[in-house]
C-alpha cells in the first residue's frame, strides 16, 4: 500500500487525488481495527431467580415481632457481620434476608420462645462479587451495586457517559459469572448514537472496560 501511494503522490492527475487516496487509505485501516476481537454480549442476559444478598456497608432493620427490645436498625460492618441485642457477632454477608432472618430465629431460640424474625435492608451495597465495575474512560469509573434487571444504559447513565477520549464501540464485558468470558459492546452506538439495540443486559460481578481511542 506505501508503495502505491507513494507512486501516485508523484506530479500529474494522479498526485492531484492524493489526499483523497489517504483519506480513503486510513478509513481502511480505521475500518479493520474498529472490528471486535469478541463476540457481541446476548442483549437478554438477567436471571428471573436472581436473589439479592447482603454485603458490607449494607444497613438491614431487624424486627422481632411482639420483641420492639430486641429490634434494631444496624449496618453490616466491614468484616461482614452483624450485633443485635442477645446475638453477637451473626455472619450477615453473602445471605438473604430470609436467611438471615432464620439464623437470627434460631439464635434467639435460646431466649425467647417461638421468635419471629424480620430482616428489611435498606442500604444496598451487595457482597464485592455481585457489584458491577466500570473502568477506563467513563466520565466516573465506580462500583455500583447490581440488581435484577440493570443494563448497560443504566450503567452509563449511573458513571455520566463516556469521557472525549472513549473508544466505546471497543468496550468490553468481562463476565466472571460466565468464568470469565469476554463480550463486546457498542457504547458509543448506544450513548451517542442512540442505538437502543446496543443495550445490554448486565449480570452480578460483571466488569465494563472502556478503553481509550486511538484516534
């Protein structure tokens, strides 16, 4: 290809369409890189069964019923546990609130008789595992906390869109829920463009990569 156009940048008709062969030239080159290396993420991707567990820094309201005592409001602490009035030091993290809430039962079983247990979180922060992170040129690279049904364009709107420097159509999906697997997605289609067919659902653990471009 340097060998063409070098012979055609030379005098004559030819030499005059130069530009335009660069032009052309580079749409080429720009053409064959913008292919992606991965196939293109499954838009229906959330799981109807998904249910939330608790994670650090979540708060969660115990209620013990005809109990108000023992009933208390409480943050998950950093080491994934939780202290309530007779139950010391309970592994909250990782569970659901209904399991949570039978553990509790059974540990006040050594108090009260036949206890019923309620557990309302009301912070949201989810186990590290289950949380969604954006990184590279989004104009806020965060963690955010998944639930059911979140996509791509919750997502981006959450991080505030792609910075000037984007390359969003090479961005990609790293799914540790699949072991691992790479999926393409076309951010600049669906934030710029308007393209709603580039809208993706997200799973628990997913990591979006945003690269910057090259042009």
């Amino acid at each position: 290809m340097l060998a063409l156009i070098s012979r055609l940048a030379g005098p004559g008709p030819a030499g005059r369409r130069m530009p335009l062969l660069i032009a052309a030239a580079l749409a080429l080159l720009v053409g064959g890189c913008a292919a992606p290396k991965y196939p293109p993420a499954p838009q229906q991707a959330a799981t109807p069964d998904y249910a939330y567990r608790i994670g650090p820094l979540d708060n969660v309201n115990v209620i013990v019923w005809r109990n108000p005592e023992l009933s208390i409001a409480v943050p998950v602490r950093p080491d994934g546990k939780i202290s309530t009035p007779l139950v010391d030091d309970i592994v909250a993290i990782g569970k659901t609130p209904t399991e949570l809430e039978r553990e509790i039962e059974r540990a006040l079983t050594k108090f009260i008789r036949d206890p019923v247990v309620t557990v309302v979180v009301t912070t949201f922060v989810g186990p590290s595992s289950e949380q969604i992170r954006v990184t590279g040129e989004a104009a806020r690279p965060q963690v955010l906390p998944y639930r059911q049904s979140l996509t791509l364009l919750d997502v981006m709107i959450a991080v505030g869109g792609l910075t000037d420097f984007a390359d969003g159509n090479a961005a990609t999906i790293y799914r540790a829920a699949e072991g691992g697997k790479i999926y393409s997605v076309r951010l600049s289609d669906l934030i710029k463009r308007g393209d709603i067919t580039a809208n993706v659902d997200m799973r628990p653990g997913d990591i979006l990569i945003i690269p910057q471009s090259w042009f």
